[in-house]
C-alpha cells in the first residue's frame, strides 16, 4: 500500500529523529559535515510528533510613510528595515516565476518539504558536489517569520542557528503552514519578508533599489536579477562592482530555470540575458535629513513630528518602544504641513521682499529667521521653516558666532537644532512686546475694558522691585521701564497703547491685575517656561514686572499658537504636527486627534484680537485704532482682516512679529540662536516681511474671513 506523500514524510521523520537515520541522510543532506561528528542524531532526540506545529508570525518591520496633509506628497519614510508589504496581484507575473525558479522549483508539488530535494541534497553532497540545504520556499519562509517573531535572545538563537533540530522544526512548520495557507498566500508572504541585499527586504524594496519602479512594473530581465540575490544577497548585490558580475551569473542560471520549467521560452531567455539593465542602486532614504521635498525645507516639521511622537503614550510605554514603532509598524501619517503654507515660509525664511540688500538674511547668516504657522481652532502645524538646512553634516558650516564656542562649528547653514519649536536645550529667544497681549488679557479678564486708559509718561516708576545695578533701575531698587524714543506721551487707552507698543502703559496695566494673573494667562496660551530662570519666575510671577515686555525665552511655535488660541475665541489646541494617523491594517489612530479646550472666555478673546488689529494697521471693528502703530504696512500686504503684534528686545537682539487670521497664526523671531545676546541688531522689516508674505501667501484662495467683534460692554465698559 502506498503512503501519501505526507504521512511518508511524517514516518521518515519520525525514524529519523529517532536515531535511525538522523545522521545519514537529513543531516548530511541539510547539515553537511555534521553527520560524521554524531551531533545530527543528537538534535533529533523528540520525535518529529512531539514538535509544535503553531507558527505564531508577528509582522515584520514596515516603513512608515509621512505625507503633507493633501496626502499625497510624501515627504520622508521612517524604517528600520526598507520594506514595504505588497499583495501578490501587485507583483508581475515573471517576478513570481522566476523566485520559483530560483529557489524551489517544485514548490508547486511539494507539500513544504520536498523529500526529492532532501534526497537530491544528500547524494550531493556526499559526494563532494556544491553543499545544498534542501530547503524549499516555504521552509525559506519559516525560517525568516520565525526570526522576525523571536521574543527573547535565545528564540533569536534558536531561530538562526545551523542545527539539524531548527532544520526538522522548519520541516514541521511548514508541513502544517500549507495545509492553512494556499501557495499563493505562502509565495507572496515570502517575497515580502526575503532579504534581497543593499537594503531593501521585500520585492517592494527590491523594486525600488535597483530599478526604480513598483513590483508590478518589473520586466523578466529584471525578475530574474532580483530573484537571483535572495541566495546571497550582500555578494551578489548588483549596485557594487564585484557583485555585478555575480549577480547577472546567477540571473543567467535564474532565466535557465524558467526556461525548464517552461515559464518562457528560449527565444526569451535569450533576449533576457541580452537586455543592458539600467541599476539605479539607490537605497531609499530615511529619515528627516531626508525629505522628498527638498524644495519645501520640511525637514524641521518633520522632526518636530518624530519628537511629538516620541512623547505619545499610545505608541509605547517609553521613547524606545514608540521610536521601534515609528520606524517598524508601517504607520500611514498624514501630517498637518500645509505645502502652500510651508512653501511660502521657507520661501521668505530665505530671502525677504522689499527689504534692502544689505539687510536680507539668507541660508549662509548666522541669524536665523525663524517662522512657525499654526491653524487656530486645531492647533495644526501648518509650517515650520527657517533659512537652515536640516542636516546633521556640518562640515562646510561656518564659525560658531558665540564667544564661549570659539573654534568650534556655528549651527549654520547646516542644524538639525530645533530652534523653531524649542527642546531642553533651546528653551528659546525673548520676544519682547509681543507679550503686552498677555497683560491686556489679563486685564479684560479682571473687567478692565478695552478703552481703559493710563497716563503714559517717557519713563515709569513701578513698584516691582529690581536689582539696583540694572539699567531699569530707578530711586533705589524700584524698576522703571522706558518708552522708546520718541513715543508719545499723554493719555491713552488700550487699543492704543497696544498698537503703538507703549511699555509704560502695560507694566501700570500689569500692576493694576496682578503679574502672576499676566503669567497664568501665558501659561494657559500655551507659553512655555523651559530655561531654569524663567521657571523659577513663573512659579512665583507676583514680582516679575518686566514679564510684559517679553523678558521670558519662548519660541515661534509657542507664540503662534498663543495668538492662535486667541483667533479661536480662547480655545487652546495642543500644537500637533499631525491630521492623522493609520496602522498597518489602514485602522484610524485617534493619538493625532485635535486636543483642544477653552481657557479664555470667548468675548475676551475677541477684544484681545480687537485690540491687535491696531499695530498692524488693520481697524478695531469700533474704529478705535490710532493712525499710528508698530507694523502698519502688514494689512496692505496680507490685503485680509489682520491682527498681531511686532516685539523687540533691548539693544535689538531678537526682533519678533506675530500675525494672526481666524483661520492662521504665524509667529516670526529673528536673532542669532547660536549667540542670543549678540551685539547685532536685528531687522525688523526682515521678520515682519517673511511672516506677512508668508500669511499672504498661505491664504492665498482661501475665502476672506472677518474677525468676531467683542461685545460694546467689554470694549467701553458697563457705561
């Protein structure tokens, strides 16, 4: 009676490890030289009915794609491994016939072991023919799931080492896979998890390395080189020039196959060896420093994306497991980078209109113009750009501008430095003035109305104390901030003094509710204290008089979405650097979903922005704005309802603007991040001009949207 082939394989098996037979055949035919040494039949000591057939496969490693948020401009992938999974009906046809060919030609008959091969394996190599393993694909394949599946070091072992008991377990395993998986299933798991060498794992990969195109495009030309690496990968590779040769050898051989096991004919074979194959050989970048869209200077944005994701419990219980995630799960990110937006931003990051050549600042200057764009309502980052290179490669950068750096390299025009968004070590650059809007929330929140006014003098004495040394001192410790030249004095009131950025109007305003009051107002706008002294500061903030100035570091982000939190009608949106996230499987992640809250009432808000419209020479919806402000010419150039505010440090080591719509907020600061307490001046037409442009540019084609008037009571009071 004849046994059918399986339970053939399943009694040979069983006699073999046994100790019958484990050393003469299976381990001289699939272990070459071990047979004579004993260790074979020692390997076989359970019986093949002992061992588990669960093959429990856990997803290999996947890119994970980064796109703008239209979702179809891909702007950086992020992997361990460059694979991406396909389905078999998006492979070409010669490409699944020639992996055949070249590593199991009677895959189609065989049932996961192939006892012709087991026995061609032994006969050869017992007689000193080329040393076979006798695997077939579908063990291949095993082998590969079961390493990518290993747990702990030892299953890593286990799963890679030369033993005749790994070798009998893959037989086991993939005995019971095909009687769950049709040959189909089993030949495209396997193209999708082979290494194929030079980086890429997957025909996907492959495709792409070494000509360019999807799996679905190969030629058999093409199919047969690709096919021909699986078996050596790195000494075969095709995109060196000593394994060129090698690799079309075994394309050769590969194309032989198919002509045997009549997949083509000699005619094709022919023309397939003759064809001159164009071996592009270029691995598929990764990573930030290598966006797609070097046009757009997204490399910031997408490392703020990397950062964020690095702080998001869902994605792992520490920065490790979710950086494995990113790099590994095969995630769909549509991040939130406007092309128009961030286009325009790095645009006018790296040269300004309208501003005189010796001013302009570009990619070679130490100064940095540093623009960040956020979506009120959502807090969506729609552009982070500056005039640097994202690149770790500082070799032709120039000098270091800060005096304690001497000899060493400046972090332009090369930086991967998160000067835009800030970090541990960049806790930010003071943004002067544009922190007054700050003091008048506070003061609208304590029924202060917007036409409250102050007798404003050149110089005020305040009652704040401060270090008798310094310059803003007066009578003793008192401190004693000054107008800039030529302001004028007189009584005003708060729209006014906003737009013509009087400072001895807002630090008495400041008095009247209260510094720790102007400071919870920043901190609920989103305004981070990240160097120790400004901490310090702000846990105490009862004295801090000088906080309305914009003595505290922060960064364009934080400033931009700020003022976005107050087009919004108060509500505070966490910047996210995301539209949305999907899995592997396509399955919606909610971790980049809009997280927002209302932390200033909706009235308030409203005068606030009211009260902005003035420095920029927009109009107060109750016509309100003096003829005079700070950045008048802003309104003309974004040619839409406008607010926001221009702010300057002392002695003009940073000059900062902020402009704000219903539907963006941009923030601008320019200084020297590499030396903030430069002796430079700072422009403002550079950093008011690249944040107006940019605005401008950005809402190009968007429907003109006109800001909410606050209510006449908290505009004029109760009377």
């Amino acid at each position: 009676m004849r046994l059918r082939r399986g339970a053939a394989l399943k009694a040979l098996a069983s006699l073999l490890l046994c100790g019958l037979f484990a050393g003469v055949v299976v381990a001289a035919a699939v272990f070459p030289g071990l047979a004579a040494t004993g260790l074979a039949a020692k390997g076989g000591a359970d019986t093949f009915d002992d061992m588990s057939d669960n093959l429990d496969v856990l997803p290999s490693p996947q890119i994970s794609y980064i796109y703008a948020s239209d979702g179809t401009t891909l702007l950086a992938m992020m992997y361990d491994e460059n694979r991406r999974d396909v389905p078999l009906a998006d492979v070409a046809t010669p490409m699944q016939q020639a992996i055949v060919a070249a590593e199991d030609t009677r895959f189609y008959e065989h049932k996961g072991v192939d006892l012709k091969g087991v026995a061609r394996a032994f006969v050869n190599n017992e007689n000193g023919g080329d040393q076979q393993g006798a695997s077939t694909l579908t063990m291949q394949y095993v082998r590969e799931a079961t390493a990518y599946s290993a747990q702990t070091p030892q299953e890593v072992v286990d799963a890679t080492a030369k033993t005749p008991g790994r070798k009998l377990r893959e037989m086991k395993l993939a005995m019971a896979l095909e009687k769950k998986l049709t040959k189909q299933q089993i030949l495209e798991k396997y193209l999708n998890i082979s290494p194929f060498g030079h980086g890429a794992y997957g025909i996907y990969a492959a495709a792409h390395v070494y000509f360019g195109k999807d799996p679905k495009d190969l030629d058999l030309a093409e199919s047969a080189l690709i096919a021909g690496l699986v078996k050596a990968p790195s000494t075969n590779d095709p995109a060196t020039a000593d394994g060129l040769p090698k690799a079309i050898a075994r394309q050769g051989y590969v194309l032989d196959q198919m002509v045997t096991l009549g997949n083509i004919t000699a005619q094709q074979r022919d023309a397939a060896k003759a064809e001159k194959l164009t071996i592009v050989g270029q691995r598929t970048p990764e990573g930030c420093e290598s966006v797609q869209r070097p046009d757009l200077g997204a490399g910031f944005l997408c490392d703020y994306l990397r950062r964020w994701w690095l702080d998001q419990p869902a994605f792992g219980a520490d920065t490790n497991e979710r950086e494995s995630r990113l790099r590994t799960g095969g995630y769909t990110i549509i991040s939130s980078l406007n092309v128009q937006t961030q286009a325009a931003a790095f645009k006018y990051a790296k040269d300004q209109p309208g501003v005189g050549g010796g001013e302009k600042i570009g990619m070679g200057s130490p100064e940095a113009v540093m623009v960040a764009a956020v979506e009120p309502g959502t807090g969506r980052v729609q552009a982070l750009a500056t005039n640097r290179n994202f690149s770790n490669d500082q070799t032709n950068n120039k000098p270091s501008t800060n005096p304690g750096k001497k000899g060493q390299k400046g972090n332009y025009p090369n930086t991967t430095v998160p000067f835009i968004t800030g970090g541990p070590d960049v806790p930010g650059y003071q943004a002067g003035s544009s922190f007054k809007i700050f003091t008048a929330v506070a003061a609208l929140e304590s029924g202060i109305p917007l036409n409250h006014t102050e007798d404003v003098q050149a110089q005020y004495v305040s009652n704040y104390p401060i270090v008798p040394s310094s310059p803003a001192a007066c009578n003793g410790a008192h401190y004693c901030p000054k107008n800039s030249a030529g302001d004028p004095t007189g009584t005003f009131n708060m729209w006014q003094g906003f737009g013509m950025s009087l400072n001895t109007y807002f630090v008495p305003l400041e008095e009247r509710v209260g510094a720790d009051h102007v400071v919870d107002v920043a901190k609920r706008l989103g305004i981070q204290f990240r160097s120790p002294n400004d901490a310090n500061f702000a846990k105490d903030a009862k004295e801090w008089g000088a906080f309305t100035l914009g003595v505290s570091d922060t960064t364009p982000l934080d400033l931009a979405n700020a003022y976005a939190t107050l087009a919004a009608d108060g509500m505070y949106c966490t910047p996210t650097p995301v539209n949305e996230i999907k899995d592997l499987k396509g399955n919606k992640v909610t971790a980049g979903d809009p997280k927002c809250h209302s932390v200033v009432a909706p009235d308030v808000a409203r005068a606030a922005v009211d009260m902005a419209r003035c420095p920029v020479g927009d109009q107060s919806a109750f016509q309100s704005c003096p003829g005079s402000g700070t950045a008048t010419g802003v309104r003309g150039d974004v040619g839409r309802p406008v607010a926001g505010k221009t702010g300057t440090t002392d002695s003009g080591k940073s000059a900062t603007f902020v402009a704000m719509t219903k539907q963006l907020a941009i923030a601008g600061i320019l200084t020297d991040p590499d030396n903030p307490q430069t002796n430079k001046t700072m422009s403002h037409p550079v950093i008011n001009n690249a944040v107006a442009y940019t605005l401008k540019a950005a809402l190009s084609g968007l429907p003109v949207v006109e800001f909410t008037p606050p209510s006449r009571k908290i505009a004029f009071g109760s009377n």
